[in-house]
C-alpha cells in the first residue's frame, strides 16, 4: 500500500512538474511570427506564430512579439503590457470589417506598437481602439483607409499616448479621434501625419495634446479641432503646418477648448487659417504663418499678435 501510494504521489508530482514547465515555455519574454509560420507552434525563432493572435498568448506580460518577415498578421486584442515589433519588415494588418488593434489591458499597462503597417480595406472599423491602458506607445506605423478613426482613444481613466514618426491617413473618421469618460488622456506626437482624415487630431473630452513637427493636410474639415464634448480639449501645436483642409487650419469650438499655436505654417485652407469657434480659444505667440485661406488671421485669437 505505501509502495502504491509512493508511486501515485511521484506520479502527481510528474504531472505538476510538466503543466508547470509547459506553461513556463508557453509564456516566453520573447516570441517570433513570420508569414509561412503555425500558431500551432511555440512562437520561437525557429518555429515562429503565423499571427500577433496566436503568439500573445504565448508572450508573458512585458514581453515582446517581433515580426521575422513581410506577412499579414492579422487583427489582435491586447490586454496586458507587450511589444509588438515589425521593424525591419512589411508586417502589416489588413483589418476588413474589424478593429486592426484593440487595446483593453490594466491601467498599470504599457504597451508598444512599433513598425506595423494596418490597412482598413476602407470598410475596417478603426485601426487602434484604445479602451484602457496606462502607456501606448505607437511609433513608425501606418494607419490608413478605415471608415472610422484612425486611433480612437474611449477611456475611463487617465491614458499617455505617445505617436512618433507615424502616418495616419485617408480615414473616414479622425486621425487620433481623443475622450476620456474620467481622468486625462494625455497625447504627445512628433514627427507625424494626419492627412486626408476627417480632422487631422480631434481634441475633446478631457484630453491635451501636444504636437511637434506635424504635417496635418487634406482632411476634409479641420487640421486641427478642439472641442468641448464631455470634457475640455486643448491642443498645443508648435513647428508644424495645417494646409489644404477643408475646413479651419486649425479651430478651438465650445466649452472652453483651446488651441495654442506657435511657429506654425497655417495656409491655403478652405475655411480660416485659425478660427475661434463659439465658447473656445486660440492662443498665439504672434509667430505664425497665416496666408492663402479662406480667411486668414485670426482677429478673435488672444496673445502677443493676431497670428
């Protein structure tokens, strides 16, 4: 009988020992997919995922998902700190009738999206839909023809929302598309374009951003709008240029929103080079270059000058 016991217990002890070394393989720091790859596979570089799906789960938290070459690696729902990287290669998404990449993790999170090309097939529904995080980080990507936003941004809490050296464009719906129901959402973009959108940025419920070094151009109505839709929208836009849109360069509309301009191109808008909508503000050092538009200068902006 202890013979017997003995042998069960070894053999309860075999078993825990092997769900627990499978699982600690499945959750590697660094996992791989490539286009000719098997989500059948462990993820790693000799027998890489064919999708960011089949390798998250493979991923632990704060680990990262790197693309090995050009494939389509379709749509993912990220709910936890991770990197996905197709630096290097074209790794793209090709989003039709769906959300490229949703982001619903902790508000402890951080999560990076670097080098990924997100193609909407012009009936996609939006290529990022950041639900809650604490960090996202988007850099080198395109973003481009979705009948909604490029990034929309519907947070309950405080959000940073780093964009860098990124394109979105030819979207039906915003290019950053910003709200939060509580907290701030806090954006930073440099070196980036929002071309052909709705807006380039629409800045409302609760959210600052600060823009450098930004192309907005083509959209069909502003460059660039602030607007007081559940929460106070404040753009702050410096050594960038707002042209050939539809509608206002760039305009701050109702309930105390806020444009600040600094050094900035404003020309050969539909509508005004900078236009002060009803309830809102535009500030300007008096530094700007207000020429070629529907209306130019800004005679209701405040500061050292009117452009």
């Amino acid at each position: 009988m202890n013979k017997f016991r003995f042998t069960l217990k070894f053999v309860a002890i075999a078993i825990f020992t092997f769900a627990f070394t499978s699982m600690a393989h499945a959750q590697a720091s660094r996992t791989w997919v490539s286009g000719v790859g098997d989500d059948a596979n462990p993820c790693s570089r000799t027998a890489p995922c064919k999708t960011w799906a089949g390798a998250i789960s493979k991923t632990a938290a704060c680990g990262e998902i790197d693309a090995l070459d050009p494939g389509g690696y379709g749509a993912v729902t990220i709910t936890k700190s991770i990197t996905l990287d197709g630096t290097g290669t074209f790794a793209s998404i090709l989003a039709s009738l769906t959300t490229g990449i949703t982001i619903n993790a902790a508000a402890t999170d951080v999560i990076t999206i670097r080098g990924i090309s997100i193609n909407g097939f012009c009936n996609g529904l939006r290529a990022m839909n950041i639900l809650q995080a604490q960090t996202v980080n988007i850099e080198d990507c395109v973003m481009f023809r979705f009948a909604g936003p490029g990034v929309r941004v519907s947070e309950t809490s405080d959000l940073f929302l780093n964009v860098r050296n990124t394109v979105i464009r030819d979207n039906t719906g915003a290019g950053l598309d910003l709200t939060t129901s509580g907290g701030l959402v806090k954006v930073s973009a440099v070196n980036s374009s929002f071309n052909g959108n709705q807006h380039g940025i629409h800045a409302k419920g609760n959210s600052r951003v600060t823009a450098e070094h930004c192309m907005f151009a083509r959209n069909v109505n502003d460059g660039v709008r602030a607007e007081g839709i559940g929460g106070v929208g404040v753009v702050n836009l410096s050594n960038s240029v707002s042209t050939n849109n539809g509608g206002a360069g760039v305009q701050a509309l109702t309930g105390g929103s806020v444009v600040r301009i600094s050094n900035c191109d404003l020309i050969q808008n539909g509508g005004n080079g900078a236009l002060v909508g009803a309830g809102g503000e535009v500030d300007t050092l008096g530094n700007n270059k207000v020429f070629g538009n529907g209306t130019n200068g800004c005679p209701s902006c405040t500061g050292v000058g009117p452009a």
